[in-house]
C-alpha cells in the first residue's frame, strides 16, 4: 500500500509504522511498569537466614501482614495498591 501512494521516508514511519506499532508498545510499557511494581512491593521486607531488613511502605506493611497470617489486613493493602495502579 505505501508503494501504491508512493509514502517513504519520514512519512511512512508517520502514517504507516508508528500507528501500527503503537497499541502495542503502549501495552507492554503497561506491563513493564505493572511488574517493576510489584517487585518493589515485595523487596521491602527480605529475609535472607537470620538477617531481616524491612523498608517502611505499602509493600512492607502487605509482607508483613502475610507473615503475621492478618488476611484482612493484607486484603486491605493489596487493595489500596490497586488502587494506586489504577488511579
């Protein structure tokens, strides 16, 4: 089709390529930054033999609620950081 309306250059990355790229690269820049925030969720509180190291936050508040066996309470933060995602 670009051949047929002679688009090159500049103007077929414009109107041909980017518009058919760009549903997907939005997709998986959601899924990146989706992941990268459940990993800095989960690296606040490790535990590596007899060492703790626990950061302050939402993610160390929902390890420690999943430890402590508190369902209602790690329910309550998964909750408030999906609403974060979303908003």
């Amino acid at each position: 089709m670009s051949t047929k309306f002679r688009i090159r250059g500049w103007q077929w990355c414009r109107q041909v390529t980017l518009p058919d790229i760009f549903p997907y690269y939005i997709t998986k820049v959601i899924t990146v930054f989706g992941s990268t925030w459940n990993a800095s969720f989960i690296s606040k509180a490790v535990q590596w033999a007899n060492t703790h190291v626990v950061a302050h936050g939402l993610g160390a508040y929902i390890v420690q609620m999943t430890v402590d066996g508190d369902h209602r309470k790690m329910i309550l933060g998964i909750i408030v950081m999906s609403l974060f995602v979303v908003l």
